[in-house]
C-alpha cells in the first residue's frame, strides 16, 4: 500500500461518528451537556469535527437523548440512535458506522471521537488524517497513556468489522492488535477525559 491510498489528499472523503450515548453514571448529570468555556460538551466535540473535512459528521445518542438532541438541532449532524447503548461502546460504533455507511458508500474512512475528551480538536483530527496520508495505514489512532485510544480513523475496509462489534471495550481490540495495520498519533492530553466531578474540578483548577 502507498502512502497516498485511497486517493489523493484532496479526495480523501471520511465521515465522524462522535459518540455520545453513555448513561454519565459516575458523573451524577448527563456529561455530554456540561458546559466548558460556555458549551456543552458534545457541542464542542461536534464543532471540532464540522471544522475538518469530515462529512458527515453523526451523533450517536442513547441514554439522555431526549435532553441531549435538542442542543444538537442548529447543527448540521446526523443523529443516530442506539437503542442498545447500555451493551457498551460496541453498540453505539456499531449504530454510528451503519449511519455513516447508509449516508454515502463513497467514503474512504471513518473517524471515531468521543464526547468527553476536552483537548480534541479540529487540528486533532488534521494530524490523524496527515498521519494516514504518510503511512498509508488503515488505522490511525490517538496514542496517550500507554496505549492507542479514540480518537482514531478506520480506512473503509474495517467498516465491516465495526458495524458487527460487540461488548464493552468497543474497537479496542482492532486499535491495539496487529502493530503492522495501527499508525500513531501521540497526542497525551487525550488522556484527559471527563467521567466524575472530580476530573472536571481537577480540569478546571488547571484552566488558564
């Protein structure tokens, strides 16, 4: 494989699928509605990714969709529902993927974020796709606390096995197996994500 397949640099067409169906258990509240520099959180993630080139950008909504949908309706997103949302993070990339691949079989790729993470970014993103343009792997992921993460991208030939994922762990296992397929991105402010009261008092005392 070439550094540059599929495509050109300028006809690389990938979707975002931005997962925001969690239950927030630890957090008390819905996280994805917590404000940070103003926004709610899955605002945020989803600006973040409408900045890049990614499109169509896909919500996946589970628990609290009902509170949550409404801060979505002036954006320009797709919103898939994942109705098994408490099998784990399998089932909302699985509901993600099947909306992205329904929406066009044109694209060469989909990015998976998530909600929570405060430092993830449209230039995020710019470095997973530059990473893949380089390397011409079919998986670029974020790395940060010693191992690979969301975000990260999948060429179009993984789709497959992600809309058939299943348990809690999510692609975990396609992000951390074979070395040969994974590109790197060290990006260790990922690290932070947002799952307690605490982690937010924690993020906050450190704000500038």
């Amino acid at each position: 494989m070439s550094p540059s397949t599929p495509g050109s640099l300028a006809t690389f067409r990938f979707g975002a699928v931005i997962l925001a169906a969690g239950a927030s258990t630890r957090m008390g509240t819905p996280k994805q509605l917590l404000a940070l520099d103003g926004q709610p959180l899955v605002v945020r993630a989803v600006q973040a990714a409408l900045a890049s080139p990614a499109w169509p950008v896909v919500v996946v909504l589970g628990a609290h969709a009902e509170k949550i949908r409404p801060v979505l309706a002036r954006l320009p997103v797709l919103i898939a529902d994942s109705p098994a949302w408490a099998e784990g993070m399998a089932a909302s990339i699985r509901a993600g993927v099947t909306t992205i691949r329904q929406f066009s079989r044109a694209l060469d790729g989909v990015l998976l974020a998530l909600c929570d993470q405060p430092a993830f970014s449209t230039d995020t993103v710019t470095q997973l796709i530059a990473a893949q343009r380089a390397t011409g792997r079919s998986i670029v992921a974020a790395h940060y606390s010693g191992r690979h993460g969301a975000p990260a991208l999948f060429l179009r030939e993984h789709f497959e096995t992600l809309a058939h994922l299943t348990g809690e762990e999510g692609a975990r296992a396609l992000l951390n197996g074979d070395p040969s397929h994974v590109a790197s991105v060290d990006l260790p402010a990922l690290a932070v994500d947002l799952d307690t009261p605490e982690d937010v008092a924690a993020l906050r005392s450190h704000a500038p």
